[in-house]
C-alpha cells in the first residue's frame, strides 16, 4: 500500500470522501503505482484496459515484467521522466503507442507513479513525419517561386515606376512591394545552412520580444509573465530565437483580436526527464527548456488544428500559412519542438517551445 494514502484517510462511508482506490479509479489516465522495491502495487481501471491485465495479477510483479521501460528511460535524473509518442511492447506481446510520464511521489523515497496516454495527439509534440515532408516540399516551393517569380517582380515596379505618379502606379508598386515581402519569407524556408547555437541566457530575449510587441501590434495589452528564475543557459540561436517568440506573439495577438478582454501570456520552466525525438531516426534527447505563449482566442478550428505547422495552412482568412511554418523549422534547426495545444481552465491556446540545455 502507497504510504500516508489509504490506511490515514478518514473513513469514506463516514465522512462522505472517497477512498484511495476510487479516487485512483477515477482518474481519466492510465495509472500504475510502483514501490520502492520497482514492484507494482497498484493500478487503475484504465491501465487494466490498456496492459490487458487485471490489477490483482499486476500487484506483486516486477515493473519490467509487466510494463518494460522504453528507451530513453535512463536518462532518468531523480525527477521522473517524460517519453512522448513511444512504443512500448507489453507482458501479453502486444505493441502500445503511448505517453509514457514517471513521477516521483513526493515525502516517499522510491514510490513513483507511471501515466500512460494515449499518443493520439501526441504528435504535435514529437516530430512528425508528414510535417517534415511539408516543410521538404516548401523548401522546393520556395526556391523555384523566388527564381521564377522575384525576378520579374523587380521589373514590372521598375516599369510601374516610369509610369509617373498617380494612384494606379502607386497601387502597383505597394502590391509588387507586398508581393516581394511575402517571396522573402518563402525564402527562409530555402536556408538550409546549419544554424549555429550556443549558451545564451533566454531572459534578455524575452524581454525584447515583448518590448517589440507592446511599441507595436501588441500595443495596449498587458502581457503577463510567469518565470521560473532559476532556468539554466539554452542551446539556441539568438536570431532564430527572438523570431519565433515576435511571432508567437504576434499570433496570439492575433488570435485574441476579437475576444473582449484579450490576453497573452508569456511563462518559462524546466522539465526535470522530459525527452523527444526531434526527427524520425534520430534518438530521443532532453529537452528541458519550456517557453510558452498562452492567448486567450477561440484557438484554431478542429480541422487544421493538427496541421498548424505545415506551410499554406492557416486559421485565419487573410493568413498566408507561412508564420508557424516557419517558426517550426527555425525550432527544429536548433533540435528542438514546437506544440500546439488547448490547456487550462478557462480553456487557453498554448504554443510550447522545448529547447535544449546549453552543455555544462
């Protein structure tokens, strides 16, 4: 039995609370619980379903016989661990795809507790197959349509502007010149160079960012945020960096436009154990350093929401699609993640970065 739980709480039939075992039960996740000894000593309903094993021939048994580790279990640092989107081969024989998340039990040396979710959604936060084709394929897009269509762009102001002044001419120029300015983003797509990283210090970072954000499209909104002081140094560009964070705010300015009271959020953390794989092939690494952009908008339809980071794919009418896109091979480029998500209550949309520690 998991010390102080079961044995100490008040009686439920007496006091009208329920127990240890339905509270476990309740849980809308997998559960298992783990002893000192890495023994199984409980499991809910929803680990029963997805182990296929009932708990009272779990209970007893070595953790590895029932649920063995995957891989990049050992990277474990004494504060649990995260494995997003692994596959995982149970004691029946049967292969999950699961988020497999370990933590220790705070006050009880050894006793931790094992989620497992479901990986359905998971692959916003790992890489994803169909998301790196996309961005190949926008690599291609972007060289030819610089080629073919930038060139003769510059001709056409250059004639428009021999034209003389008057309202059609500047018409054309002011397109052209928007027409260039988006050929210019597409050409981001097609650097391919290795993006060089170092040990920075994220804060002064951040702060630009959103000093850049409140002098403009962010103007008379308050951006809350909510810092863990003690982050380490990242391994991160600081170009790239400070792109993807005027982006994300921007975004969620955007996003926010139309709700009544707009808000933007702008927190850090360390993930103690968290690790991905940032691209199919490649081994899982720690990705501790977590900077999110939270906004209070409606978030993006249902339908796109899993698409988010593919180029041309955008929630909003006028949008081009090319903003997230880009911040997502900017993320990979220095071997990171970016996700998308809707957490909290009230319900906020989140973009979470998770970047490397700079080496010590």
């Amino acid at each position: 039995m998991l010390p102080g739980v079961g044995a100490t709480l008040p009686d439920p039939a007496r006091h009208g609370r329920p127990g240890f075992a339905e509270l476990l039960a309740a849980l809308p996740v997998a559960v298992v619980v783990v002893d000192p000894q890495d023994r199984i000593a409980h499991a809910n309903a929803l680990a029963e379903q997805l182990l296929n094993l009932s708990e009272r021939l779990m209970v007893g048994q070595p953790l590895a016989a029932i649920l063995p580790l995957p891989e990049g279990a050992g990277l474990r640092d004494g504060h649990g661990f995260a494995i997003y989107d692994t596959e995982i081969a149970t004691a029946r024989g049967h292969r999950i795809r699961v988020d497999f998340v370990e933590a220790q039990v705070p006050d009880h040396a050894g006793w931790r507790t094992i989620t497992l979710h479901g990986s359905a959604g998971s692959r916003r936060l790992g890489h994803s197959a169909d998301r790196t084709a996309g961005s190949r394929a926008a690599v291609g897009a972007a060289a030819m349509l610089a080629h073919e269509i930038k060139n003769p762009l510059s001709g056409i102001r250059g004639a428009a502007q021999l034209l003389g002044a008057g309202e059609l001419t500047t018409l054309i120029v002011t397109e052209v010149d928007r027409i260039a300015a988006l050929i210019d983003r597409m050409q981001d797509f097609g650097d391919t160079r290795p993006l060089p990283c170092s040990a920075e210090n994220i804060y002064p970072l951040l702060d630009h960012a959103r000093n850049v954000a409140l002098a403009g499209f962010a103007r008379g909104i308050v951006i809350e945020e909510r810092f863990d002081p003690s982050l380490p140094p990242a391994s991160i560009n600081r170009d790239a960096l400070l792109q993807i964070i005027i982006n994300l705010l921007k975004n969620a300015r955007e996003a926010a436009r139309a709700v009544r009271n707009p808000r933007i959020v702008l927190t850090t953390a360390y993930r103690h154990g968290l690790a991905v794989s940032v691209a199919p092939g490649r081994p899982r690494r720690p990705l501790p350093i977590e900077i999110c952009v939270l906004d209070n908008g409606p978030g993006a339809p249902e339908d796109i929401a899993e698409h988010l980071f593919d180029p041309f794919v955008s929630g909003r009418p006028e949008g081009q699609g090319l903003g997230l896109a880009l911040v997502d091979k900017l993320v990979r480029d220095m071997d990171g993640i970016v996700q998308y998500a809707r957490e909290g209550i009230p319900e906020m949309t989140v973009f979470r970065l998770l970047l490397p520690r700079a080496a010590s």
